[in-house]
C-alpha cells in the first residue's frame, strides 16, 4: 500500500521597480547676478509595482487589495487543509499593476524558490524536504499562455513585449502541477514559491 504523500506549498508575491530619472542644468554667464530658485516635482514621475493574488475562482483584484510587493511578498493564503499530491495540481490568480500616475515601464515576471534547501534530507525520515524542483508551471495571461507545463528547473523570466501602462494591471492565471511521478522520497516535503514581477520605466 502507498502512503498519502502530500506537499506543503507557501506562495508568496514581490514586486521591483526601477525608476531612472535625470536632469540637465546649464550655466550661463550675466553680467547682472540674482538668485534663482527652482523647485522640481518629480511626484509624478514615481513608478511603483503593486500585486495582489488570490486561489478563489473568477477571482478579480479589487481596489484595497493592491499592495506593494517590496519589501515584504505579499503573501497567497491558500485554503486550510489544503494539499499537493502526485498527480494533483493547484490554481491560482495573480496579478500585478503599474501604480505610477503617468509612466509606463517593462514587466517581467520570473517564478523561484524564496528558500531553496536543495538536496537536503530530513535525518528523521530520510526524505527530501524541498519540493520545487519537482513542480511544473502553467501560466496564461488571458488567451496567451506564457508557461506551459514547465519543469521548474527549467524556467526563465517571461518579458513583455508591449508597454505596461500607467494604471494597468495584468491578471494572470497560475497552474502548479505535482506530476505523479513523483515518489515517496519527497512525502511530507514543501517548498516556498514566489512570483516575482520587475518593472523598469521608459
């Protein structure tokens, strides 16, 4: 008889942004002198990332649960009780908006372990405790899909081609799979996972 084997998965959110502003001053010689005084505003020109997730269906962020993703993860509650078997999977929605009032930006977007603990054993069991590397990810921006089925040793950042707007939000539905390949050595492992979304403004 095989054991229920079963995973414990921690899913979290982060967000950076980056934010290059510059200024030009020249100089110019009067034979008149007088003070000048120049205030810039640059409140405007702030680009922020805000995310926000959720593992209820249909779910659609709403204006309060936009949070900053730096420089604490906004953290996914999953459902208690909540388990991964072997064959099994877990869906979820995130989603991440340009909070900036008038900048657009890039987005891209990478999934990692916040914690790897590798090939470590539990010296109790013998098992491994890290799961990760055993996940495959599916990822759909509406009718695109931008991950299918990934193996999570092989992921790479997913980049968009088109502006992220000011004020737009990108809604992305999330599929993690336990392929049932999976055996005993990993029942009772877990593992973090994080999406994390990176915006540079143009």
């Amino acid at each position: 008889m095989i054991p229920h084997r079963s995973a414990r998965l921690r899913l979290s959110l982060a967000a950076g942004a980056l934010l290059s502003v510059g200024a030009l001053f020249t100089a110019a010689t009067f034979t008149d002198a007088a003070d000048v005084h120049v205030f810039l505003d640059g409140s405007q020109n702030t680009f922020e990332i805000r995310t926000a997730g959720s593992v209820r269906d249909g779910w659609v962020p709403s204006e309060d649960q936009w949070q900053p993703g730096r420089p604490a993860p906004y953290e996914i509650a999953l459902e208690e009780g909540t388990v991964l078997a072997p064959g099994g999977s877990i869906s979820l929605r995130i989603a991440a908006q340009n909070a900036s009032p008038r900048l657009a930006g890039t987005l891209s977007l990478s999934i990692v372990d916040p914690d790897p603990r590798g090939d470590e054993i539990d010296p109790d069991t013998g098992r491994f405790v890290e799961l990760f590397d055993q996940l495959q990810f599916t990822v759909r921006d509406g009718d695109r899909t931008l991950m299918d089925r990934v193996p999570a040793p092989e992921l790479t950042t997913y980049t968009w081609d088109d502006a992220f707007e000011a004020g737009e939000h990108r809604l992305l539905d999330v599929r993690i799979d336990l392929p049932d390949t999976v055996d005993n050595r990993w029942q009772g492992a877990g593992t973090g996972v994080q999406f994390q979304f990176e915006g540079e403004n143009r």
